[in-house]
C-alpha cells in the first residue's frame, strides 16, 4: 500500500463562535495545525448573526466573558452589566484580532459534508463552495442555537413588505419609525424584539401563540467603582460561576420552599425580582424548578406581577402561561416588557386560539380577522442543539450519518463523543452540560477537555479513537436521569427539542440536567483514568 502523506491539519474546526475561537487558541497552544471553517463573513457565531434590535446578554457580561487570559480580562471592560450585541460583537473581533485568530480561519464557506476515511484515517471536510480540507481531528463548534427555523404558514413569501427571521436580521440599520410591524414569536428573542420596537414603531401587533414566563432584567451600566470590584474580584467570579449548577453567578439556596414562611418567602421572591438577572431561576429555592408544589408557588408570584404591571386584565391573563410553570421553559429576561402592553400602539394578538391562516402579500391574517403590515419580524426560533448538525452529511464508519444515528436520541460519551464517528468532538453537542448553562463557562471547559485529549492521544501516537458503545449507552442513562427530575423534561420547548416548525424529529432529551459541577466531575474522572471510554481503531 502507498504510504499515505499526512493530512494537511491536524484539526478542522467548524465554526468561529466563542467556542470555535477559544478551541483555535488552544490547539494552537498545544502546538496542533488548526484550520477554522466559519459560514459568516466574520468571527462570533451567535453574535455575529443575531443583530435583531435588543439583543442582548441575560447573562452577567463578566461571568459570559473569556477566563483564559489574564492580559484579556485587564484589557476588555463591558459597559452594562448585560451588554447589548454590538458590543459583544466587538468583543470576540477584539479577542479575534489580539490573538491573530482570523489568519486560520477561512469565512462565508458552509460545510456540507465530513466523511471519516478509514484507510487514511482522517475526516474529508466538504464545503457547499466546493471547499475541501483534510485533518486527523474533526471538532465541530457549530452553535446550539445557530439553525433558524421559519415557521410553516401558507403565503410566507407572498408578503410585499419587508420581513426578517431574528438570527438572519441584515447588517444594516432597520427603521420602525411609522411603520406597521407584525412579531411572530414571544421567546427570549421575542420578547426582547418587542421592547425594543416599541420604543419606535408606528403601530405594533404581536402575535403570540403561546406566552412565556419573563422576568426583570434589571440592566445598568456598569459604574467605575463597580468595574474596579469586578476587576478584583475576576478570578472570584469564575469560581463562583464554575461552582455552580448552571455556570452562572446565581446557584440554588439550601432552604426549599417548605421550609420558610408565606411572609419570608414573598419577601425573598420580591427581593429576587428586583435584582439583576437569573437570581429568579437559578438563584432561588432550591425545590422549585423540581417540585410541582413549589413551583405552583412561585408560579403565581410572578402571575400576580403580571396583573401587576399590565392594565388591562384581559390582555394581562392573555400574558400568563396556563400550561406550564415559571422557569420550565428558558425564561426571558425583559425590561418593560409587559408594559408594551399599556401602549395604545400595540396589539397583542392571541393566535394560539386563533391561528394565523396565511400571509398575504398586505399582512398577516388569523381566524380572527387581517393586520395589514409594512413589516414582519419571524422571532421563531432554532431547530436546537442538533439542527446545525442535522444540516451536515456527517459519515463515520458506519453505515448511517449522524443525523440518522442520533434519530432516535444522541448516543453519546459525554455529549462530546459518538460511537462510529472516531476523532470526532462535539463542542456543545447535545447531552453535555454547555448546552444548559452560562456558556463560556463550559466551553471553556469542554475545549480543554478535547485539547488535553488530543495531546494525550499525540503522546500515545493514536491513530483514530472512537467512543464505544458501552461508555454511550451508560452516559445516555445517567443524562436521562438527570434531566428527568426536572420539571422542565415535561414541557415543550427548545430544551427538549421541541420547535413546532419542525416535523422531522420527535421531542427528546438534548441536554444535561446534573450540572456543571457534576459534568466536570465525570469529565475528569475520564480524564484522570486515561479514558476508559474510548477505543484505539
Ligand atoms: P455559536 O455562537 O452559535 O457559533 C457557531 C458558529 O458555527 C456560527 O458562526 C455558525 O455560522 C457556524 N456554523 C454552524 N454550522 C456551520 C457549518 N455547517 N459550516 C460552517 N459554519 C457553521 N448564552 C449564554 O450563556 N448567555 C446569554 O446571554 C446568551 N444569549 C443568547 C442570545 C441569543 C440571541 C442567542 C441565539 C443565544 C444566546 N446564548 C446565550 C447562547 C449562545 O449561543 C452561546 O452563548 C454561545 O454564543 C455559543 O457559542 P458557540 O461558539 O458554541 O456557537
Ligand atoms: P423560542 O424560544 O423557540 O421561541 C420561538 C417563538 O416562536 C415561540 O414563542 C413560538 O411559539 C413562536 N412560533 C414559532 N412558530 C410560530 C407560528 N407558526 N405561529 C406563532 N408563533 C410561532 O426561540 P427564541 O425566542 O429565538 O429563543 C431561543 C433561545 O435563544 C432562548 O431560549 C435562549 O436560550 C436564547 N436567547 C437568549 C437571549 C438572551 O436574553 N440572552 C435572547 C434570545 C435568545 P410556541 O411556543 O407556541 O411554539
């Protein structure tokens, strides 16, 4: 047999997000070849493509921010507590360009195609361009959320005005002022739409099918004395964040709900309102995102808020969610929101009664009556966790893609790993703990994993190594567990894989609920036993 050259990289990695940079950075570091294969025009992923006016951090903009590089936290300081997307834009460009990460990475080039060879044992990455590119490694940072998905409505591409899905929202300036503005979608998305329109807009209508529960943001900007805490207390925050269930500065607290007093708990919950961010979700007691009781509890806090804040009571009962509890569903994080609703130029429209019937080329018409419209914003959402990699014909050893291996459920090693797909590492992917957290926090920790890895796996002189299906089987059970204990594994949503647009997959579990303490745990615990969980091929 010829002898085969070597592949021309040692790594491809697909996608130049806050994963896909940082995971460049270390394989660099480690002294590995890396290409980056990106389909936008630029770094950021998430960032890059959701321009929609109002989109914004809900996490605490220090705790989302890298931790790898000293200098970088010293140099980069975020004006609001939740920066807004420009500038989280700006910061990974900053990142990008102080690290000389855009030398290796090659933009507008969408791969279609990796397909593992067995006699040469390397992937072949194939882009819709015609791009091709060969490497021992193949490291997917495609995005949990980066696969828009357009709902199905008769005459969408009939409409004569302007339209837009959120993560597809153009580079340039959109102009509300005077104009008549349809939002199909009231998620985290949205809802942050919404409030921002708002502020412009000519006349508002928005369609809701199903309300969430939100909760106050409590933005600000971030005063000098506040930026000199942060800067000395960084390496505090990281490891209050790694500490904690969801990588967020706010954890559960030890009481449940049982355990303090109507008055106490009213108090603690006003208390929790009134703060910055997810204090309200992940900082609360500690029964409630799994006990129905307690849940039911908090549930009606946030009810009476809403009557609270909206005048009138219809369209404040046509707000609140009857099907599911508070933080079963990712919650959205609003400032004003539900005062959008006093405005006598919005209309919320309930089509989950009444469903939209077709776009006509003038607007959006339901079963109860036509908006003429100038402009139509689809706030729809993604096909999540495993859309952007169901876009991909992804082909291991065996005989099905990867689409057609995870069809009933990813099987997975760690939610980093598939059996039959040898070299192959999923940043992000589903089952691992990023997918259910404040995601630097564990994708900084995934992309060291695979580093530390693939150092061992050059120190051994592997060729290919492959999950096997034991270890899948094993952690695809301990997942399950994790996830069904939360209350959220018996709502519909993104989490469990749900987007009704979608008709080619059933619901199922796509993340990890132990935990990133937990998931840390079990990672270097693979880790520090040589990774019993894979096979040298
Ligand atoms: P992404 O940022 O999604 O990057 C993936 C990249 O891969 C994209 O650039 C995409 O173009 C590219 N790609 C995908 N498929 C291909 C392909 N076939 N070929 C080539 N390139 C491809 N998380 C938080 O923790 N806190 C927040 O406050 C927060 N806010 C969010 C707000 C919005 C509007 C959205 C949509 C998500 C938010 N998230 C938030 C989640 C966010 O996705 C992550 O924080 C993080 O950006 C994920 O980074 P990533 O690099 O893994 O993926
Ligand atoms: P989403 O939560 O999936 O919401 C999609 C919305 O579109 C839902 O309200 C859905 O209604 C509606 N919808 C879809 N098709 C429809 C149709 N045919 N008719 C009427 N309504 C329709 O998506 P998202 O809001 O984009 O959020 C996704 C995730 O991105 C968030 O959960 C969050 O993790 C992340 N995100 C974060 C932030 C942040 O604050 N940092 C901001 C935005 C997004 P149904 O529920 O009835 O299907």
């Amino acid at each position: 047999m010829t002898p085969v050259p070597p592949p021309e990289f040692d790594a491809v990695v697909i996608g130049a997000g806050v994963s896909g940079l940082y995971q460049l950075h270390r394989l660099r570091e480690v002294g590995l070849s890396a290409i980056v294969v990106e389909a936008g025009s630029d770094v950021g992923g998430t960032w890059y493509w959701n321009r929609y006016p109002g989109a914004r951090f809900d996490s605490e903009s220090y705790t989302y921010t890298y931790s790898f590089s000293e200098e970088l936290l010293e140099e980069w300081s975020w004006s609001e507590h939740f920066a807004a997307q420009p500038e989280t834009l700006r910061y990974l460009g900053f990142v990008a360009d102080k690290f000389d990460l855009r030398r290796d990475i090659r933009f507008d080039t969408r791969v279609s195609a990796a397909t593992w060879d067995d006699d040469t044992m390397r992937w072949v990455v194939v882009a819709e361009d015609g791009f091709r590119v060969e490497a021992r490694y193949l490291i997917t940072a495609m995005g949990p959320l980066s696969a828009p998905v357009m709902p199905i409505i008769d005459g969408i591409d009939s409409f004569e005005g302007e339209s837009f899905h959120t993560a597809r929202w153009p580079h340039e300036a959109v102009s509300f002022e005077g104009k008549r503005v349809g939002v199909i979608g009231t998620g985290a998305t949205g809802v942050q739409v919404i409030q921002e329109v708002a502020k412009t807009v000519g006349r508002l209508t928005v369609f809701q099918r199903s309300p969430n529960w939100c909760a106050p943001l409590n933005n600000g900007p971030i005063t000098e004395e506040q930026q000199a805490e942060i800067k000395a207390t960084q390496a505090e925050i990281f490891r209050r964040c790694n500490a904690s269930y969801g990588g967020f500065i706010h954890d559960s607290i030890r009481e449940k709900t049982v355990d303090v007093s109507d008055a106490q708990r009213h108090e603690f919950w006003e208390h929790r309102y009134r703060e910055p961010g997810f204090g309200i979700w992940f900082g609360n007691y500690r029964d409630v995102l799994v006990s129905p009781e307690a849940n039911q509890k908090l549930t009606d806090f946030i009810a009476g808020k809403i009557r609270d804040r909206v005048d009138n009571p219809t369209v404040a009962e046509t707000l609140i969610p009857i099907d599911h509890g508070f933080g079963t569903r990712r919650v959205p994080m609003e400032t004003g929101y539900y005062e959008v609703y006093n405005q006598s130029n919005v209309e919320l429209v309930d089509v989950g009664d009444r469903p939209i019937t077709r776009i006509t080329p003038a607007g959006i018409e339901t079963e109860a009556g036509h908006w003429d419209l100038d402009l139509i914003v689809f706030a729809t959402g993604f096909d999540a966790v495993t859309g952007a990699f169901d876009r991909v014909d992804f082909r291991g050893t065996g005989e099905g893609t990867l689409k057609e291996t995870w069809g009933d459920g990813p099987q997975t090693v760690l939610g980093v790993s598939t059996p039959g797909f040898p070299n192959m590492f999923t940043l992000v992917g589903p089952h691992n703990a990023a997918t259910f957290c404040n995601m630097p926090r564990c994708i900084e920790q995934n992309v060291d994993w695979v580093t530390k890895f693939l150092v061992r796996s050059r120190e051994r002189g592997d060729n290919g190594v492959e999950a096997t299906h034991e270890a899948a089987e094993a952690w695809t059970v301990h997942v399950h567990e994790t996830v069904e204990r939360l209350l959220l594994s018996k709502v519909d949503s993104w989490f469990n894989g749900v987007n009704h647009n979608l008709t080619d997959h059933p619901p199922r579990v796509l993340l990890y609920g132990g935990g990133l303490p937990l998931y840390r745990e079990r990672c270097d615990a693979e880790s520090d036993a040589d990774y019993p969980s894979f096979a040298r091929i």
